[in-house]
C-alpha cells in the first residue's frame, strides 16, 4: 500500500507563483551601466527645449528599460484624453495632504508627445488627480517619470493605480482608447490586449457611451465568458462591437420590462435586475466542459429566455434565494 503523504499544516504559508513577465532583474548598482540610447538622449534634449530640467536617465530594474526622471514645466502637462473624469473629492483629498505635507512625493508617469494645435507637449496616464491638485495648489513644476515609449500612453489600465476604477470608468477608458487607437493603425484587438484588459469592456464602453446609466454590472460576468477578442483590424471590429453594443442594450430593455412587472407584484429588491438576469443567463449551470457560446448565441438565448420569462411565477422566497451584487 502506498505511503500516504503528510497533510500540510493549516495556515502554512503558501508558495507564491511566478507571474509571467521578462526580467532581467538588474542589481541597485547597475541600474545606470551602460550608454543609453539615441532614442533616450533626444528624449532628454527635447524635454531641456520645452523649459523642462532632466534629473536622471536610468534603467527600471524588472526589465531593464530606460527612463528619464525630470522636473516639466506644469502647464505642458494633462492626462490622456480618454481616461476617466477627474473625482473632485479624492484631488481635494490630495491636495490637502500635499498641503500639510509641504511635499510633493509621488512622480507622475508621462510620455512625451509632439502635437502641433496644442502646447500640451507630455500626457500623464497615471498622475491624473496628482496634477490637478499641484495645478490647484500653484505648483509651476512637476516631478515625472518620463517614458521613452509613447505606447505606455495607452497602458492606462494596467498603469492606473492612484484610485480603484469601477467598471463603468475602465469600460470608457478602454473604449475612447480604442476610437483613439483604431485611427492609427491596422492592429487587431488581441494585439492590444494588455491595454484593453478584456474583450467585455470594449463593448460595455459602447454601451456606457449610448447609455450612461446602463447596468453593466449585471451583464459584466456574463460577457467575461463569452466576449471575445475580434481577430480583426479596429476600424472594422468597432462596426462589431457596436452590434454587440446596440444587442446587449435590446436585451436590457426587455430585462428592465421584467423587473417593472416584478415590481409592479411589490418585490423591491436592490437584486431584482441581478435576479432576473441569472435566472435568463445561460452559461450558470453549464458543465464546464461543454462547448464554449459565443458572444451572439449567448445574447441570443437570454433574449428568448428573457421573453418567456413568467413574473407571476416569481416568489418572494425566490429572490431571497438568488443572493447576488446590487445594480450599480
């Protein structure tokens, strides 16, 4: 009989798997070996031309890349066009602290960008609200990791850690992303995967962008499964997605007909458009190695199942039972 191996002890400490990702992993010491670049010392001319005062070149120590730390004059630099609104009240909070402080502690991210009908010359991706609030307390300069690679600009969501976004700020933050990104080019979306995060926030973009009000959330789980990167160039899988779009926001309408009907019967529910939509969902008791659905079949089947659906039928006790998130 096989030797049983030993259980390991509760509350041991586990093992943390290594993320995929290309380093190098450079030493303290080393982070300024080397020459750097051409692309690099440009960089640092033309940031000396537009009044700025570079501080450092070194190399980042996970993949070695270059970076030019330096002082910009504040009024050449804003955020990216197509991320999420300024919140008044975390720049306020920042603003304060910066103001008790007498310190500004945290670069911005930027990446310098020539325009010719505008005097903005570097775009923050992850700085937004630190901007702000050294643009409101008077501030002339601001400290900035400058990035060599104009890519990083669009890096948004992987870049973004100042403050949490909801999904409906990360779906129009990929969204206005992708207009911006799909006049450049003939990449396909896979290709900008890390930028986009999930095939699902494209589309719930297009959707935020008809409705502002659109429960997302609801829906967001559901797509995570079936909403797929398009293997196409951008400018011909928006025409896509804004069928996806326009179909998904169909399927709401009759959803929130569902939920009036149950409402109507006197259910009240901060759960009732979650109920209604994992009752009609169906990818929930699927057998995990059935076929995959694709995005239309899925929004297909829910639509029928969404017009069939009986509120007379519906219990209280019903509800009680399905749990779930509230409706943004």
């Amino acid at each position: 009989m096989a030797e049983k191996k030993p259980k390991k002890p509760l509350g041991g400490v586990k093992k943390r798997r290594k993320l995929a990702g290309k380093s190098i992993a450079l030493e303290a010491r080393a982070l300024l070996d080397g020459p750097a670049p051409p692309e690099v010392s440009a960089l640092r001319a033309a940031i000396g031309a537009d009044g700025g005062q570079v501080l450092a070149s070194y190399r980042e120590p996970f993949g070695g890349k270059w970076l030019v730390l330096a002082a910009l004059p504040i009024d050449q630099v804003e955020p990216t066009p197509y991320q999420r609104n300024l919140s008044d009240t975390h720049a306020r909070k920042l603003e304060t602290v910066i103001a008790k402080l007498g310190r500004f502690l945290d670069p911005i991210i930027v990446v310098r960008k020539e325009t010719k009908d505008s005097a903005t010359r570097y775009w923050t991706p992850n700085g937004n609200h630190r901007l702000a609030a050294m643009k409101t307390l008077g501030a002339r300069s601001v400290i900035g990791i400058v990035v060599p690679e104009t890519a990083t600009a669009y890096q948004i969501l992987a870049l973004n850690t100042e403050k949490a976004h909801n999904l409906r700020e990360r779906a129009l933050e990929v969204i206005r992303m992708y207009q911006e990104l799909a006049a450049l080019d003939d990449a396909t979306e896979d290709e900008y995967a890390l930028e986009f995060e999930e095939a699902a926030l494209i589309t719930l973009g297009l959707c935020y962008l008809e409705n502002g009000r659109f429960s997302g959330g609801a829906y967001h789980p559901i797509l995570r499964r079936c909403d797929q990167f398009i293997k196409k160039p951008l400018r011909a899988a928006l025409d896509t997605r804004r069928q996806r779009a326009m179909t998904l926001i169909e399927l709401d309408k009759t959803v929130v007909e569902k939920v009036e009907a149950l409402k109507a019967k006197g259910l009240t529910s901060p759960y009732l458009k979650s109920f209604v939509v994992a009752r009609i969902n169906p990818l929930r008791f699927r057998p995990k190695d059935a076929a995959p659905l694709g995005f239309d079949e899925v929004i297909e089947r829910m639509t029928k199942a969404a017009e069939k659906l009986n509120v007379d039928r519906v219990q209280v006790e019903d509800l009680a039972k399905s749990g779930g998130a509230p409706e943004e």
